[in-house]
C-alpha cells in the first residue's frame, strides 16, 4: 500500500478521499454532536478534540499505520463524516477498518454501507487482502447490527480491551469479512453499488 498516494474511491452514493488538515471546517457541521462520540476510543465533538482528531489521523497515514478518508454523500454533496484502514498488515493480507463515524443526519441512509462497499471493494480488489476486520464497542448495539446486516462475521469479544476516550476500559466485539464472502457479499448486500458503480 503506497501512503503516499492520494486514493480516490467513489460509487452512486458515496465519495472517500483522503482526510487531510484543510477538511477541519467542513467536519465541523457533523461532529459536534457528542452522542456520536459515546463509544468512540477518540472525541471531536469540538474545535479542540476535532483538530487532535484530524492530526492524529494525518499522522497516522505520515507514519504508515493508518489511511483516513473523508465521507462525502454524492446525494446532497456534502461532508457526512470519516473512516479509516489501520492495523494494516499486508504481508499477512489483512487490514482493518475503522474510526468511523458519520453525522446524525446520515445515519441509517445507506451512506455508511455504501462507504463499507468502497473500502472493502478496494480492500480485497486491489489491495490483494484476504481478510478485513472491524471492530467495536460492546455497549455499542447500534454498530454491531449494522456490520451484521452488512453480512460480516461476529468472531468473538476481546475482553477489557482498550480505554475510550472517557477513560472507561470496554469489551470490543471483533467482526470479519473473508475474501470468499466477499464475492458473495458484492452480489447480495451491496449489490445495489455493483450494479451502478
């Protein structure tokens, strides 16, 4: 994978390009909101804990660990919110995906699924990986019903994890995709996206 290279991923409903420093206006309209930030490891409900969010995601693509994008829905041309690669081992053909988090108003719309679709249409594609994983919260029952719905593997619970950003010690629930169910996955669950592009 060349961090390096700015990648561009887009489809009939969704648009990633690479988060950098100048998106910190345009975020702003849809972090605030600090419900979205309840089971997350980091915060940007505002101008302080947003532009730490930002920098730390830039640098995590300048130290080669993290590729952040930028969500932008195609329907109303605007700045929805972010995702991310990370934990990227290619040599063992595996990444992950995470830090995602759109605003209210673009929950349960089908943007966050079509953002998926990009990110693991590149994932298995191009990027050559035979397995992605996602994780999340284990209070957090509104995340793991999405990735089921979008037909991802529940493997298991990694039992007090890691700190979130309120200093709470969480469970995290682990969630996989195989290369093989994902050709599967393009002709049933996102075949709304494969179908237009």
């Amino acid at each position: 994978m060349d961090f390096a290279q700015d990648i561009t991923l887009e489809n009939n409903r969704a648009q990633l390009r690479p988060l950098s420093a100048a998106d910190f206006e345009a975020l702003q309209p849809v972090a605030f909101d600090p419900d979205l930030w309840q089971f997350t490891l980091t915060r940007g409900d505002d101008r302080i804990s947003l532009a730490a969010y930002i920098a730390a995601a830039v640098q995590g693509r300048e130290q080669q660990q993290r590729y952040p994008f930028l969500i932008i829905d195609k329907q109303t041309n605007q700045v929805a919110g972010s995702t991310s690669y990370y934990n990227i081992h290619l040599e063992d053909a595996r990444l992950s995906i995470g830090y995602t988090w759109v605003g209210t108003a673009f929950q349960r719309s089908g943007l966050n699924r079509a953002a998926k679709h990009l990110l693991f249409r590149h994932a298995f594609d191009v990027l050559g990986c035979e397995r992605v994983e996602l994780e999340t919260d284990a209070q957090n029952l509104k995340s793991q019903s999405a990735m089921r719905r979008m037909g991802a593997t529940e493997e298991g619970t990694l039992r007090s994890h890691r700190y979130t950003q309120g200093g709470r010690r969480r469970d995290t629930v682990v969630f996989s995709v195989l290369k093989p169910e994902w050709q599967q996955l393009r002709t049933t669950t996102f075949k709304y996206f494969e179908s237009r592009g």
